[in-house]
C-alpha cells in the first residue's frame, strides 16, 4: 500500500488547517529533544534498514497493545476490537514510521502531526466512521506508549546497524523524533494557553 492509497493518510493535503507552531516555536522544541542535525542524519540512516521491517515492527506494536486490555479499549467496542478500525490506523501507523525516519519538519509535515494529535484526542474515530469506541485515546497512554515505540525498535535497527555506535546512534534519533512527534500530539489534549 503506498502513502497516496492509504484511507485517512492526509499529509500533504492543503485543505489541513496549519499547525499553530511555527518554525521558530519548531526550532526551540527541537533543541529541548535534543534533536540536532546529526539526529537527523541517522533517522535517514535508519530509514533503509526499517521500511522493509516495517510489517514486523507493527506486529509488534500490536502484539503488545493486544495483550493489554486497558490499550485494546481504545479500538474497541461493545462488540470487542473492531478489526476494521484496528487496519485502518495500522496502515497509517506504519506510514508514520516512514515518515518519521524521513521527516523534513516542513509546513506540511507540522500540519500532519497536528492533526494525528487531533485524531487520537477530539475527533477520535471520524476518520474511520468508527462508532461506539471511546472518544479519546487516553493522554497518559499516549505518553506512556513512548517507551515501548522506542524500546522494540532497538532490535530491528540493529539487523542493519554498522556496530555498536551506529546502533546507539540511530536509536536516540528516535527516542528524540518520538518525543517531539508526542510533544506536537500533545496540543490536541492541554488547555488553551497551555500548550
């Protein structure tokens, strides 16, 4: 499935209200992550080694999100794990890790996170004209998850890391991506003002 076929997948797409950061608010979040230039040479390192991965890493994310019923209920209805629902954020869940691997923090990529921000928090289950799951994917799920993104990616980094140090290298690279990913999420779920 490529990015254009993907049901719901909007980056790029002009009729996306703009993010409300703009470069220079980008620039000061990017250096509390940390996330310098040479952070965004090893994601693009990264990228290569991941896309033909990126099946397996997903059955991964699921694995773990399937086997904890607390996580699952947010793709659930009365009915248990709508299926449908579960497919549909999968396809763009892995094309946010291309894109991550790959982004160039540009208008367009800022405005997209807003608005994966806004899907998981109101307007939660729109996209996919789910009814009958929960509003809202719980901020402190959201958060919480950063560690296991981050920590299962480790392993299939290395099956293409150079060494030790390359390994390290790109896995930091993503802590640090995830984290401003999160940080841009997290406006859909603060007070006004706040954010």
């Amino acid at each position: 499935m490529t990015a254009s076929t993907i049901p719901g997948y909007r980056y790029g797409d002009p009729a996306l209200p703009p993010a409300s950061i703009d470069a220079a608010g980008l620039a000061d979040l990017r250096a509390a992550c940390l996330l310098g230039d040479d952070d965004l040479a090893a994601l693009r390192e990264a990228a290569p080694i991941i896309a033909p991965q990126v099946e397996q890493v997903l059955d991964t994310w699921y694995g773990f999100v399937g086997s904890h019923p607390f996580l699952l209920a947010s793709f659930s209805t009365a009915n248990g794990p709508d299926a449908d629902y579960l497919a549909a954020v999968r396809a763009r869940f892995g094309q946010w890790i291309r894109d991550t691997l790959r982004a160039n923090f540009d208008a367009d990529w800022l405005a997209y996170q807003r608005e994966i921000g806004r899907r998981h928090a109101d307007g939660k289950n729109a996209t996919d004209g789910v009814v009958g799951a929960p509003p809202v994917v719980p901020f402190r799920h959201v958060v919480a998850l950063v560690v296991p993104i981050v920590e299962t990616m480790r392993p299939f980094l290395a099956k293409g890391a150079r060494d030790a140090e390359h390994l390290e290298r790109m896995h930091r690279a993503w802590l640090k991506a995830v984290v401003l990913s999160v940080a841009l999420w997290a406006e859909a779920y603060v007070r006004e003002g706040w954010w």
